[in-house]
C-alpha cells in the first residue's frame, strides 16, 4: 500500500551495492526516521531485472527466476510515490526480491546479496500447545551491533525453518542514564537504529510477534532491562500508567509494527496496573494478579483479555548449569502445566559465526548446540507445538484454548 509518510533525504555519503557492484541511483535515497526507501523501478534495472506496469500492477521478472508480481495500492508492502518515482522500502525490496544483507557502519554502506539459502520449514504434528518469547529486545547495548544485529536474523531464519512461531519484547524507548543515553527508534535516526528496525520487520517476516515490554523498562537512574518501570511505588497511579502505556503504543504505531501483547517489566504490576493495561490489549504476556498459576486465564474484569504465564521461567545465564535446568524442567513438564518460556535471544549469539565467501557473500554457522536449538528439541521430544499466542482460543482444529483455558468463573466470587 501507498505509505503516507514525511520522508526526509538523505544527504550523507551513503553506498547501496548488489554483489560486489556498487549502485548508483539517478533518484535520490530517502528515509522514514529509520527505514529507508529506494528508488523501487531504478534499483531492479540495476539488478538486471524487467517490468512492466499497468495501472497500480507491476510484474518484475529476473533471468532464471520466477515471476514477480505485486500491485502497490494493495499489497502489504510500504510504497511511497515522490516527484512520480515510486519508491519502496529497503526491507520490502528485501523481502520481495529474497536478498540478503549485510551492513557496515564505519563505511556507510549496505552490502546486498541474492540470497542463496533454501529455507526448508518443518512441519510436525500437532501436539500440545508450547510458547517462546524473546525477552529484553531494545535498540541499545548488544541490539545495535550489526554483527548481533545479523546474527539475531539468523537466529530468526532457524525458529522459521525449525517452524517455531516465536514473540519479541520490544522495550521502545532504551534509556541508559549514567552514560547520557535516551534512543527511541520512532524518532532518534541513526544507522544502527535503521539496522535494528530493518531486523525487526525480518522477525516478523519470520513469523515473529511482537509486543510491548513497558516502554523504558526502567525507572529514574535505572538501565532499561535492568531496572522496574510498574510496580506498588513506581507509576502507580492512572494517569502515569496510561502516559507511559500510550507513549508504547505511539512508538509502535509510528513506525508501523503492530504490537499484540503487553508484558510488564519483570512481572512486577500491580492489580491496579494491569486493569489499565488491559484496557489497551487483549493479551497480558504475564501471569494474571491474584490468579497466579500455570494455565491461561481470561480476565474476570473484562471478559476479555488474556493472561499468559510462562511457568518454565528463563535460561538464566549467570547460572552455569541454567540451560540444563531448563532442560530438567521442560523434561518434568505435566501435562497440566502450559508449556511456555522467554528467553534471551543474545545468549546464542557466541553459537553462531559470521563469514563472507570469495565473493563478498554473507555466510553463518550455527551451532545445533546452542541453548536455543536445545530448548526448542526438548519440546519437541515432548510432543509440543509451537503456537502464536495470538492464534490462542481461535484454533478450533487443535483446540488449543479448550485444552489451555480454565475456567475461573468459580474463582471470581474469591477474587472479589
């Protein structure tokens, strides 16, 4: 679809080039806070490509490759129109074409590859319903390097291949006091910023879901990550709840990513904090208030939203032993208990090594030993599926929220 946005040129010495060869664009390059448009029709007579137009319809064909077809008043891809030249996202222009990339910031430039991996996606039976969320994702220390940052897409292209559905907590607003740090990616440009966006959209192109993990996760002279946003003497009153949930919900919404889920920092909400989070979602990623337990729960208050646990907990890494405690309790997993956990994403950055070809060519290794590969073979072995939590109660067929929902009905009555 047509984006409608402001986008501001870019006037620094910024390269773009495919395979080794740099591109030169006629057309300038643009950017939206930190998504970049290019010049859709140049950059594919670069490629070597053709196409043709009718009306909003265009059809890209490449040598030895198959058709393309998009129409850019319809498809879910951000065009924009500037002095008559149709422009489109770096990302899309990615996703479209199946190119891959790798970005360097000391030279200003983005190296594209066609990407040369065949992503064969496993499919296994369905099983009892298991979830995993990424926990702690913000544009600030280890997110902004483009190393992790590649690396976090190669993380992204197993859970997609292994067919794991996965979630991202995205913290907005990454706040770092003592070192004079304040970095909100729907305003602060920068190209890290830009390389961290880009990496979210690949995540949800890789069936990722994203929610909002509080807004700074922190609170006065605290790191976001490390410090309490909401508990019983932080933000605990209306007016500050809903400041700092809306302020989530306008970064989101700025830069187009659809967030399904709230989850407070640490867990540490109130009752009274989470009534007006639910007023925002129908998912609380998180244990309801009063209700603690390992199954979902529908809230009493509204009848509406959802709170879900994560009763396996988290791999804790200042812990040697902590992803064979895990294991141990993803082993020990009853029947009764829903199988669901959050993990780090930057612990298996050390299992996975970057490298070029020849040719310039991005090339990985990915240890099948790391945590991550681990965790996600333990539940298979115990004959989980993995699930979106936002497919939870709409999935007749494998009737996840017969299985995963209890009734509290009879609770309620205790509750209030």
């Amino acid at each position: 679809m047509v984006y409608d946005k402001q986008l501001f040129l870019i006037n620094t010495n910024f390269e773009i080039s495919f395979e080794g060869k740099s591109l030169k664009f006629i057309n300038p390059i643009y950017r939206d806070i930190n998504r970049y448009f290019l010049p859709m029709l140049e950059f594919i007579n670069q490629l070597g490509g053709e196409f043709n137009i009718k009306g909003s319809k265009i059809n890209i064909i490449f040598k030895e490759k198959s058709p393309i077809r998009i129409d850019y008043k319809i498809d879910d891809y951000k065009f924009t129109i500037i002095d008559s030249v149709l422009y489109l996202s770096l990302f899309d222009i990615c996703r479209i074409l199946n190119i891959k990339s790798r970005w360097d910031y000391n030279n200003s430039s983005i190296s594209l590859y066609w990407d040369r991996n065949k992503y064969e996606v496993s499919i296994r039976p369905p099983g009892r319903v298991a979830l995993i969320r990424f926990e702690d994702v913000t544009a600030g220390d280890e997110y902004l390097d483009s190393d992790n940052l590649e690396k976090f897409r190669v993380v992204a292209d197993y859970m997609f291949s292994a067919g794991v559905p996965f979630h991202i907590a995205w913290i907005p607003r990454f706040i770092d006091p003592p070192n004079g740090i304040d970095n909100d990616i729907s305003k602060d440009y920068s190209m890290p910023n830009a390389n961290f966006l880009f990496t979210i959209e690949y995540l949800l192109n890789r069936n990722g879901v994203i929610g909002l993990h509080g807004y700074t996760h922190q609170y006065g002279n605290e790191v976001s990550a490390d410090g309490t946003e909401f508990n019983k003497k932080r933000n605990n009153d209306e007016e500050k709840i809903r400041k700092r949930v809306e302020a989530a919900i306008n970064s989101a919404n700025k830069l187009k990513l659809p967030a399904k889920f709230f989850e407070s920092p640490h867990y540490a909400a109130t009752e009274f904090q989470q009534s007006i989070f639910e007023q925002y979602f129908d998912i609380i990623y998180e244990s309801y208030v009063g209700i603690w337990g390992d199954k979902i729960v529908k809230s009493p208050r509204n009848h509406r939203t959802l709170y879900v646990p994560t009763p396996l907990g988290y791999v804790e890494v200042e812990e040697k032993d902590g992803t064979e405690k895990m294991l141990d309790r993803i082993n020990n997993l009853d029947e009764d208990t829903l199988a669901s956990l959050f993990y780090h994403p930057n612990i298996d950055f050390e299992y996975i090594t970057l490298q070029s070809d020849i040719s310039g060519y991005p090339l990985s290794n990915y240890s099948e030993n790391s945590p991550l590969h681990r965790i996600v073979n333990a539940l298979y072995d115990k004959k989980c599926s993995f699930s979106k939590i936002t497919d939870l109660g709409y999935d007749n067929k494998r009737n996840a929220f017969i299985k995963l929902y209890r009734n509290f009905k009879s609770r309620i009555k205790s509750i209030k």
